[in-house]
C-alpha cells in the first residue's frame, strides 16, 4: 500500500530501489506537484553517478538500498579535496559501471598520465622578456 499520494513506499530494511524511488521517498513533490526544495540534491547525485547512462544501457535502472542513496546524495553535495584540488567524489555503491570514463574522477596523477606527459609549469619571471625574444626573432 502507497504511503502517499505520489505512490511512494515505506522503506523496509535491505528495500532496494531506482534512485527515482527513492526520491519520491525523501523529497515527496507539494501538493501541487511542485519538485521539493532539495530535490536538486537528487539530481547532483544522478549526475555524479551516472544514473541515467545506467537506465539507458542497461534498460532498467540501478537498483540502490536506502544507505546507498543516501551515501549517493551525501558525495555529490558534499565537496572533497582530491590531489589538493576540490571535487565530488562519487559513493561506489552508486556508481553506475556506465558511467563514461572521462566523468569519473580521476587522481591528478592518472589524468595526466592519460592524457601524457604534463606539460612545464609556467615561470611567470621573465615570461614577457621570452615573449619579446620570440617576437623579435621570428
């Protein structure tokens, strides 16, 4: 039986259901079908984990416990530092495996091992007299 108009259940202990599901659980629309104030958060978490590339090639869609979600909403509103750089870390129990490979978060080292070698860092001393020099001899 429907816990609410919108037909969203009850969660019962290791319930496992699409993430559309478990959004109508935790962010219930207003009674006149307007989204919640936090189902922004919803949609971060999809993104991050690619929930709908999983629907599409899979046919149907993931299948995450209430844990698991809420752990999926967690990583994508919550920023983490990652090779000193902020980013959102994806929960890997909602992590779809059909997640494109350039999405998924990388440690710096693998990125630019990926993409070859990296590139100098830049010394700004001097920089505008190496300009000047290549202008003039070219």
């Amino acid at each position: 039986m429907a816990d609410s108009k919108d037909g969203a259940q009850p969660a019962r202990e290791g319930d496992l259901r699409a993430p559309d599901d478990w959004e109508k659980t935790f962010f219930p629309a207003s009674e006149l079908g307007q989204p919640a104030r936090d189902a922004w958060k919803h949609a971060a978490a999809s993104a991050l984990h690619g929930w709908a590339a999983h629907a599409y090639h899979q046919g149907e869609p993931l299948k995450l416990s209430k844990e698991d979600y809420e752990a999926a909403l967690q990583a994508a509103t919550t920023l983490k530092e990652q090779d000193g750089r902020p980013t959102y870390l994806p929960h890997p129990a909602a992590l779809s495996p059909h997640l494109p490979q350039a999405a998924r978060p990388q440690p710096e080292a693998a990125r630019q091992e990926a993409e070859g070698a990296a590139p100098p860092p830049f010394e700004a001393e001097g920089a505008a007299e190496r300009l000047l020099s290549r202008r003039k001899g070219s």
